[in-house]
C-alpha cells in the first residue's frame, strides 16, 4: 500500500484518468487530494464523481478542501458570493455539469463539496494541506487563511518536524517545489500544465496532462525526466 499526493486537479479529468493508469493507483493506495478539484478545467463533474467512486467502492481516499471548494461553498447559500464564485470557475463548472444555476448542481455532488472534504491529514512523517501551514501552531489549530489561501513561498519547517505535502500555488515551471521540510505539487494543470502525484516517502513523481502526455522522476535524480 502506497500513500500518493495528487496536486490541484481543477477539473482536469482526463490528466487524473491518465495519471491513475500511469502511476498504477490501485484500490489498496490511499490517495490523498490536495483540493481544489474544482473550477477552471473541463470536466469538473466528471472529477468529483471520481472522488465519490474511488471511496463508495472501498478505494482509500482523502480529500481535503481548497480554496476553490471554500468559494464554492459559500456561493451556495449567498448570491452575494455567487458573483464571485462565476469569476473564479463557476462557470466553467456549470458548463461540465450542462446546467445554468448552482443550485442544479446534482445533490450528491453538491453534499460531497461540503461534508466530504478535510481540512488536513497527517501521518508519522507528513502532514498534507491544501496551502499552507503555520509553523507554530497545531494542524487542528490552524488558521483558515494559513490552510486554504496562503501562498508557498518561504515556509519555515513546522514545529512538528513533519514534512509539509501541498498545492495552491501554482508552480509554473511544471515541476514540484521541494525545500526538503516543504514540498509543492500544484503544477498547474488546467493552465496547460501537469497534474502531478507523488509518492512522498519514496519521493517519487508521476505526472500527466491533458493532452494524454505522461512523464515521471525521483525528486533526487540529477536528471529527473523518464518517459
């Protein structure tokens, strides 16, 4: 059983379907999703069925919750919000699900956007959140500003001495952002980027985009691209 990372997806289904087969992520895997699975790509819809398959099939899953998921949630119960929420990929998301109002979202996705996503998850040795994390502070004491909208640029090692696996900010160079105690996967796949997984106690990389490509390497390879 393997622990795999998988950055900011943002609607981009067919790079997560060619992903699953080229990483080999099999049911046994826990797969933990960086958030912000919504907004911007093609096939919004297709990607939250996936993640409501994967774990109503027995696949160990964990998603937590990005700041576009924060805006989708609140752009449910206010119009006020709802302006927002059309300008950050609403509507992009409207047209993967082929509807003309947030509120014709189907309800098993829409329940799932709010009550199947976590704040963080850790283990003996990492700590996965969606943006960011405080140093000082606890994961469950976290601020929401820290958790789903701070941006990685020079974050000081956590107090807990766990590695911190994250996405939000997009690294446009197609490659994670690695400072050793921190690790950045968002990789920007629905700007014509990678949607990337990686394994972090082997610190190993897969990646894939929309165009079907695939390409993968060892954080720690010199020469860190293999077809």
């Amino acid at each position: 059983m393997r622990t795999l990372a998988i950055g900011d997806i943002h609607g981009c289904y067919h790079a997560l379907k060619t992903l699953e087969s080229f990483a080999g992520i099999r049911p046994e895997d826990h797969v933990i999703t960086l958030g912000d699975h919504i907004h911007r790509g093609p096939d919004t819809r297709s990607v939250v069925q996936w993640l409501i398959d994967r774990r109503t099939s027995g696949g160990r899953l964990t998603a937590l919750k990005g700041n576009h998921e924060c805006v989708f949630q609140a752009a449910v119960h206010s119009e006020v919000d709802r302006e927002t929420w059309l300008s950050l990929g609403g509507k992009q998301m409207l047209t993967s699900y082929e509807v003309t109002s947030i509120k014709l979202i189907p309800e098993e996705h829409r329940v799932f956007l709010h009550t199947g996503l976590d704040d963080y998850y850790e283990n003996e040795t990492h700590f996965f959140v969606h943006a960011n994390a405080c140093e000082d502070l606890s994961l469950k004491s976290q601020p929401d500003q820290y958790l789903f909208w701070k941006k990685f640029t020079e974050p000081r090692p956590h107090h807990s001495g766990k590695v911190m696996i994250c996405g939000h900010t997009p690294q446009r160079r197609g490659y994670p952002r690695d400072l050793g105690h921190a690790i950045c996967i968002d990789t920007s796949a629905a700007r014509k980027g990678w949607l990337t997984c990686l394994e972090p106690d082997k610190r190993y990389v897969w990646q894939a985009n929309e165009a079907g490509e695939t390409r993968s390497f060892s954080l720690d390879a010199t020469d860190r691209i293999a077809s």
